[in-house]
C-alpha cells in the first residue's frame, strides 16, 4: 500500500489535487466550538457547495455540528484526500503516522516548528509523511480556500477574513497576514479568486508545486504570489517561467534587506536568500515583479483585466524572454494638475510620451477650443466630456502606430463626465487590444466610474501615478 | 487715491485678508443659474457663516438668487475687500480697470490667458491690476475656500466638489484638478483644512505669498502644497523656509521630467524648472517634500497628526536646518508577512531595526510563549492581543533611548486585536513623544481601529509600506 502510494507520488510528480479538490475531509482536532479552531475550520467545510465526505476526528465527541465524529483517525474506513490537522505541534508526527495508508494529502495548520527554532521537529514531520506517502502542506499555515467549489480550510471564519467573490485570480502565499490583506485588496477592487493557497514553512509542498498545479487549473487566469523565500532555485525558476508562460504571474518578493530577511526566516523558518539574484532572473524570465504591496495589487487588477486582450497581439513573442512591446503612451485627461503628474511618473518608469501626430492635431485645432492643452499629456481641461475622449481615441485610430499605451484621467468633480465614458473606452480597448489604465477620483460620481470601467475590463487607480505605474505592467507583457 | 492704494500695498507688502477674510465681496458675471459658474458662486456665497456685503454684478437682473444684484461696477457703492470676475478672458481688462479705486483683491476665474499661449493678455491684466492697486489672484484659477468662515469662491458646487469639515491643515494648490484629489483624499482619512487657495497661473500672487500669510494664521496647523513652477526661486526660499520653522510644509513638486515640464507650462503658463535644483534647496532647508501624490496625502496626515506632539523634543533643535532626529525603528506587529514587507520599506528608508535589548528580551521571554517572534520586527503573530502590545511598548518605555519611532501593525482580522488598541497607542505616544503609525486592516474592524487611532493622533495607512513611507517624514521633522 504504501509502496503503491509513494510509486504514485513518483510516477505523477506531486498530484495536488486531493489538497485543492478533494472528495473526502478529515479535521484531526474537529471542535464543536466555532470559538475554537477545530470548530471554524469544520463550520467553513460544512459551507462546501458540493457534498464530500467529512470526518471529524475528536475523541470527546460522538457527532459535531450535527455529523458523525470519529474518536480517532484508526476509526475512519475510506480513503481520506486530505487531512487536516490541527492539534499542537508536538502531536503531529503520530498523526501522520497514523494517516498512513489512508490519507493522500495533509495540512498542518499549527505553528511551532521551523518559525519557532523548532527545525528538528519539522524534519520529523517531514519525514514521517514522506515515509507514509502523504503530500504535505505547511506546518503553520491556513490552507486552502477554492472559491470555485466552496472549499475552506481557514482557520478564520468568514466573518473575520471576508472571502471574495468567485474569479480567475490564484492566490499563492507564504504568510497569512498577507492574504488578509491580499483578500481586503481584492474586495475593494471587485477582483474574483479561483484558488488561494497559504502554504506557510513549505516544509513539503512550496511555490513551485503550487505554480505547477495552476498551470493546468482551468479556473486560474492570473496568478498574485507572496514569497519570502524559495529552496529549490532551479526549480522555481523553471515553474515559474512555465506557468508566466501561459497566464500572468506576479510576485511580491518580500525579504529584500537583511531585517527583512531576519523577519522572514523567523516568520516560516526559511532562508530569503539574496535578492539581487531573485529579482535579475524574474527579469531575466519576463516574470512580473511588483515592488511592494500595493504595486502587487494593481499590478494583478491590470494583468487580470487585460491580458486576454493583450495576449492575441503577442502570439508570435519570444517564448524564453517577455520583451517590451513598446513605450509610448498618451496621456488624456481632464485635470491639468493630475496629467503632469501621470507624466511625472512616466517619465521615472522610462515611458515615452510622443507628440500628437501632425494629421491627427490638426483635426483636433478645427474641433476643440483652444484652450485644450493639445499636447502630451493631452489636457481637455474641466470642459472635457465623454464624447472628447472618445473622439481622440477615434481620431488616433488610425495612427495608433505612434502609442503603445494609454493613460486615461477622467476627474468626475467637473461636468461632462459620466460613467458612460467607461463603455466608450471599453470599445477602443477592445477594438485595439492597446494597454489602457483609468485614474478618476473617489468622489461617488467617480467611484461609481471606477467600477464601470473596471467591470468593462479597463482597471481604475485612485492617484494617477499608480495607473501609470500599473500600465507599466501590461507593457512588459 | 491710486497713489494711495499703491503706497498701503507697499507698506504693508500684499495684505490678502481682503482675499482669505473678505468683508465685502463683488461677483463680476454672477448668474441666475447653478448651471452656470456665476451662479454657483453666488450660491456658494450666500452660504457663509456670517453675514458679510456680497454685490453680484450682471446688467441682465434687477435681483440674483434673492438679493440686489448691480448693473456694472460703477454701480457698486462703497469698498470691494475682493471681486471675482467670471467673465471671458478678453474682458478681464477692462473689468479691472472698473473696480480701480473701488476693489483691493480680484480674483480672475476664467482661463485662456498665459496656459492658452495668451502671455500678452495676462500682462495687460498684471499691468491692470498693478496700476489699480488691486491684489490679483489668479487667472485661471478657483481661489480660496476658507472652512473656518465658509468663504468660498470655488466654481464647483459642493455635491460636484465635497468641501472637506473645518480643521487645521492648509491646502496651496496651482492645479484645480489636484486640489480635488486633495479634497476627496482629506476626507477619506477624516482631516479638517483650514484654508484652501488654488492661485492657478499666478499672475501676480504665488506660492510665496500665500505662504507668507499662512506663517500667521492662527487656523493653519500645517500645510499641504501642490507646485508646478516656481517664478522667484530667492523668495520662494526665504517664504517656504520662514512658514516651515513654524509649522510642518509638506510640498509635492510637479513637473519634474521633461514631459511633465511641458505639461505644467501648458497647464498654468509657468516653466517648472529644474527639479534637481529644487529638490536640494527643499532638503537643505529641511522643507518636507513628497515624491506622489500618494506620499503627499499619507505625509500630510502624518505631519499634521504628530507635529505638536514632536515639537516639545525638537525645541532646541537648528532653526535653519531639520536634522533627522534618529533612525533606529521598532516594526511590532500580528502579522508576519506584514512585518517582513515593512521591514523591507524601512531599509529603502534608511531606517535602522535595532535588535531587542537583552534586560527587556528576558521579561518578554518570562511572559510570551516562545513561538512569538522577538525580534525587530516583534511578531506576536495571530495570538497577539491589545494587551501584548501595551505591555512591550510600556517595558520598553525604560529602554526608549533605542528607538526613535515606532512601526505597529495590528491586523484585525485575528481575534484579540480591538479598538482600545487605538487609546493604548495613543497614551504611550503622548508620555514619549516619539513618532508612531499604525498600518492595519481594511476590513471592517480594521477601518474602525484606523479611525480611532486618527482620531487619537496615531496615523493609520491601508499598506505596510505606506506607513514606513510616513514615518520617515516624521523622523526627519
């Protein structure tokens, strides 16, 4: 049985689909209790939209939350996907042993091993259930949370870590405060997850097997990934370039100096290594790097909104190295003040912003006041309205050879800007299969055009620096 | 008479209370209709707090929103502290050389002079104003709405442009479209300005001068600035370094590349400059100075909560020179990867994390239990609580002569974490004196905590980083 199990593992690398789909449960640690661990990560599983076997493994206990328990992990007849454990650190070597021959696939919630100086133990646990054939995710970690088919192994209820709708957006990370933060981003801006995985000390299962598995995930269209530190060098490398190769993937590198790096090994008991070499091989690869946080989420607002546009225009790219299609961008907007700033920051991320070609700015002399700042950015001033962004877009159609990109600001405060504007960009976006980023304000009428152009497949930005600095994105795709 | 009016200017260099604190105000082409910018203004006049003369000017109306409204100028009987002319750009002239003798403050609304490739024009008005002995506030501009007496001249009703509550922080802005973004970003983190003044082409009226007259406002705290160009570098210098010994001025220099070079100069008609030159002469003085729009708002929160606070231990310090007042930093946090992520932020900051000094290292080691991180960051992780982080700040309250500032980070999405958080912080900051920022959740529970740590005058930012970011003006006050 075992011998089966481990030529299994070999013969199909590692199939991690017990962790993220898994037909049957077992909770090792189960509680009634919903202020207890055991009892929220039951509570969360009980939510599944499809039915899957559920075993909750608590000596105390003849039935939890209205199902059957087991008093132990002997008790359960049937193979178990995945099991999840959540009983201190000390008792998860005999869990595992236990698990033996019947569990694919186990989650080690607790914490207290390599993070906390407790390296040998970690081994011991490590050991124990590659010697039993079970897949490892973790110690100290939350899990899985698959929007698509309901499954929660978190050990925060919904009312405390908000889940967000059901998308196409994988969340990979190695800290879970991060994913809180991942998900409060995500919210906010309307994003949809597919799967999200907090695989903690990585003890077993890490980035690269995850990357792996949402390579060929259907659901998966972009992926956003947390790392502070990777073990297999070589193998990062290569799953990372294979998977970037087929859908977006970006990385927040965390770790970078050396507090940082001293936080992370003490966070997951891993070595952040240095990040000059990190950070020149996912230039190397065209895997897109966001510098902090919140470049991590715009970037993934823009890459998960327009890729699929931008993909038909880069068929023929070279499949070793992303290379920059481009770096000329127009800047249209409404307040003066907003476009120089935009241009500002085109000009630190090295975009070039070219004149108006000479044809098309004559047309716009004949047509617009001439108050209209007729340059780069291209200043409409508070008289702008909808229908003057869509002429110039119309109007640069035709030489849509001189711009790579463009950087739309819309600011609602003045008249003439309606969120109808969203679907006439929408149209051009689509029509040309250009980059576009939209900057408004966060009044209502602006927010309220935010998510319009946002549901239109344009991402919208709350400083008109960081939709350059997201367009930045989308060019290097 | 004009000869007086010129000898008064000179004595008393330009004296803008009849602008920021009018008695009596003129409306050059007010209107009937809301949907006409005289209108508007008149209406947002007759909302003033108290009761001071208003004499709308248009030949069509006997009456205009319920009061006598004026032929012409010349109609106008008695002293004009400011008129606000609302009329095409040609007219603007001859409307001046009208209110000669009668007006000490005009403020020209309209555009279409120096940013309209109209120099020529904006000279005649100068030239105009000047002779008449009339301040001159624009063109192209919205002037002033001062929160405090609810003087507001602004072409953009409230529902278009929400006027953020009454407080103590100061808007100067060139650009209409920034000051919005100011706007909506003031309410959105809760702080109150004092007096707002968009000087749009600065004809006559600049930067300087009305840094001058906020050095003695009691009302203004600190001071948020907006700049594109800079006509008088000598006394810009002299102006900017004179307000900010006084209070904190944080200014966001646009038009810093070529691009947005050119940008600004079709934007108000004023060449910005050389940044790097102006960047030095900010740093040399000690003058706050943001590198984003971003970086201005979350500064401006920082400064504007904590200065008073920081004052007392700056008493002695240089007065021609802010000297950073230290860099050690302690990051204390729930969440690991949070921590990581800003202790990456503090090394591009320059920040130094000294390590835990051993006598406190060992009471924490008495009372914690060993899996929280002891470091710097201090990671409590998810089972820190309200009280972990009252009883490190207060252990090391004997130490406090080994950090300058202090980085805390209280997810909420973990239990343990309340809003009493917010008043424990808060004590400790008032007893030391030493700079303090919260980064938390945006979650519901972490909106709340954001909200009571502002209130108490701890500032809270929505990323690791951003924190790290605001932090670093504080030190340097």
């Amino acid at each position: 049985m075992l011998k089966a199990l481990k030529k299994k593992q070999k013969r199909k690398e590692k199939d991690l689909s017990g962790l993220f789909n898994p037909e049957s449960v077992a909770v090792i640690g189960a509680s009634h209790s919903e202020l207890k661990l055991g009892g929220v990560v039951l509570k969360n599983l009980l939510r599944l939209k499809r039915r899957i076997r559920i075993f909750p493994v608590n000596p105390k206990f003849p039935r939890l939350m209205g199902i059957k328990a087991y008093p132990s992990v002997e008790g359960i007849k049937g193979k178990i996907d995945l099991a999840i454990i959540i009983r201190p650190a000390p008792e998860t070597p005999s869990i595992l042993e236990a698990l033996t021959g019947k569990a694919s696939c186990a989650l080690v919630v607790s914490a207290g091993f390599a993070e906390a100086g407790q390296a040998g133990l970690q081994d011991e646990v490590l050991r124990t259930a590659r010697k039993g054939g079970i897949i490892l995710m973790g110690p100290n970690c939350m899990g899985v949370y698959n929007a698509t088919t309901g499954l929660d192994t978190f050990i925060l209820p919904p009312e405390r870590l908000p889940r967000p709708r059901a998308g196409g957006t994988a969340i990979v990370t190695q800290s879970g405060a991060v994913l809180s933060l991942l998900f409060e981003g995500m919210a906010k801006t309307d994003m949809g997850v597919s799967i999200t995985a907090h695989y903690g000390n990585a003890a077993d299962i890490d980035e690269s097997d995850i990357y792996e598995y949402l390579e060929n995930d259907a659901g998966t269209e972009a992926v956003i990934c947390y790392l502070e530190s990777v073990r297999d060098g070589r193998r990062f490398i290569k799953r990372a370039k294979a998977l970037s190769e087929k859908k977006p993937l970006i990385i927040l590198k965390a770790g970078k100096g050396a507090a940082g790096q001293a936080a992370a090994f003490s966070h997951t008991g891993r070595l952040a290594g240095a990040y000059e070499v990190f950070h020149s091989v996912l230039a190397q690869y065209g895997i897109f790097e966001a510098c902090d946080f919140e470049d991590l989420m715009d970037g993934a607002l823009a890459l998960s909104t327009q890729w699929k546009d931008l993909k038909h225009k880069n068929k023929n790219r070279n499949k070793n190295k992303k290379t920059s299609k481009g770096n000329r961008v127009l800047v249209l907007t409404n307040g003066g003040g907003a476009g120089v700033l935009a241009s500002d920051e085109c000009t630190r991320q090295g975009f070039e912003q070219p004149e108006i070609p000479p044809a098309n700015l004559e047309n716009f002399r004949k047509i617009f006041p001439p108050f209209y700042g007729m340059g780069n950015p291209f200043d409409l001033t508070a008289q702008g309205s909808d229908r003057d962004y869509l002429y110039i877009l119309r109007e640069l159609g035709d030489g849509l050879s001189f711009f790579d990109g463009f950087i739309i600001i819309a600011l609602t405060a003045v008249t003439g800007i309606t969120p109808a504007l969203a679907g006439m960009l929408a149209d051009f976006k689509k029509r040309t299969g250009r980059p576009m980023v939209l900057h408004t304000g966060q009044d209502e009428a602006g927010r309220e055009l935010g998510r319009e152009a946002r549901k239109a497949g344009i991402p919208s930005f709350d400083t008109p620096e960081r939709a350059v600095r997201a367009l930045g994105h989308l060019l290097s795709w």
